[in-house]
C-alpha cells in the first residue's frame, strides 16, 4: 500500500501516473473504436446487401450439388434394380 503513494521526482504518486496513463489509453482506444465504428456504419448496408447476395449463391449452389448427387443416386439405384429384375 505504501508503494502505490510513493513520490516520483515531479511530486506525482505512481498511482497517480498509472491512472493518467490508463485514462489517455482509453481515450485513444475509445477514439480509434468509434472511429472504425462510423467507417464500418456508414459501409453497412452495401456490406449487408454483399453478405445476403453471397449466401444466396451458397444456397443455391448447395441446392443444385444436392439434387444433383440425389439425381444419380436415383439413378444408380433404378439401374441395380433393373438388374436385379433381369
């Protein structure tokens, strides 16, 4: 506990300093968030339109494999049949 009140050279504690320090990190974090924040809000809407256009094609894409695989399975299936019957 003594430590933390110890005096520096220029009469400021280390506590005191430790608490300047944090207070300007955080300023300037909370600057560069709010910053990043306001470019990323402003791109938002394009950004959403891109996203749901990209999962459009994925679903579609996903659909085509799959009736695609079930179609040949089906047809496997018919030709073992068919087989089977000869």
């Amino acid at each position: 506990m003594r430590v933390l009140f110890l005096k520096t050279h220029n009469g400021v504690s280390r506590a005191l300093r430790c608490a300047l320090l944090a207070l300007t990190l955080v300023m300037v974090l909370g600057y560069g968030v709010r910053v990043a924040l306001t470019a990323v809000l402003d791109r938002l809407p394009s950004l959403v339109e891109m996203i749901s256009v990209a999962l459009l094609l994925g679903l579609l894409v996903v659909v085509a494999v799959r009736w695609h695989h079930n179609r040949r399975m089906w047809r496997v299936t018919v030709d073992l049949q068919d087989s089977a019957l000869w």
